[in-house]
C-alpha cells in the first residue's frame, strides 16, 4: 500500500522536464510583461531607468512562430570582453514558452557541456539557465524596467 501512495504522490508532483517546461512558460509571460518583444520590430532597443545599469534588448531574428533574442546589460565583463551577465533567447510566439539558449557570451551548449554530454547534465544546465533568466528578469521588473523605459536605438 506505501508503493502505490508513494507512486500517487511523486505523480503529482511535476518531473524535471515538466519543471523546465513551467519555466519556460514563466520566463515567456515574464518578457511579454516586461518589453512586449512579440510586438518589436528587429532592432537594438535600451531600457534605461536611471540606476546606472542600462538594459539591451536586441531583436536578432523574427520569423513567423518564433523570435531570437539577446538581453545584457550595457557594461563589459573585463574578463570575457563581452557584455554581462547576457542572454540569449529564443521566444515561441505560438506556444507561449522561451528558454535561455545560453547565457554565456560566444559559447554554444556544446562549448560549455562538450560534444557528447549525458541528457541528465543537458537538462541540468538549461534548468539552471533559464532559472537564472527567470531570477533576472523578475529584478528587472521591481527595477522598474518595461515596455514604457524601451527605447529604439538608431541603427
């Protein structure tokens, strides 16, 4: 009888890839709330709210179902040469879900994990990027950023 109460309970509770797709689901109605992207035309655009920490917001790609996209903020890591902390993201316009692709600047998931990893340590690292994009877009939002501080920046 503990077995099938054990099975019940674990059933209601989501697994590892149905967590990542909430996630995704989150990170998705997070930025549609914050800069309404599915409405940007392909572009730079900044989000300035006068804390020192501009925010960039690029539209790289737009295509019928999906959108590319590269958020960071507007200061250089020393180290890297590149902005940080940045992401890059890709938004499913028809099923309402966005993952952090990577958020290392100039580095694919196969230069981090290698070119062979384990699908367990490949379902780890997204969980743990798009919960980092999820953290950070939350901050982003109590800073004040939106839609109404998104700027156009001339090309």
């Amino acid at each position: 009888m503990s077995a099938a109460i054990a099975h019940a309970a674990s059933s209601l509770l989501p697994g590892r890839f149905g967590f990542l797709m909430g996630l995704y689901a989150e990170n998705y109605h997070r930025l549609v709330r914050l800069f309404a992207p599915q409405q940007l035309a392909a572009g730079d655009y900044v989000s300035d709210v006068d804390d020192g920490l501009p925010v960039h917001l690029r539209v790289i790609e737009r295509h019928p179902y999906t959108l590319e996209l590269s958020l960071s903020y507007g200061f250089i890591d020393d180290e890297t040469g590149h902005p940080s902390p940045s992401a890059q993201l890709r938004m499913y316009l028809d099923a309402h879900v966005a993952e952090a692709m990577h958020c290392h600047p100039g580095r694919e998931l196969w230069q981090v994990l290698g070119p062979f990893p384990p699908a367990h340590t490949v379902l780890q690292h997204r969980m743990r990027m798009n919960s980092f994009l999820n953290r950070w877009l939350e901050y982003l939002a109590e800073q004040g950023h939106s839609v109404g501080t998104l700027e156009r920046r001339a090309a």
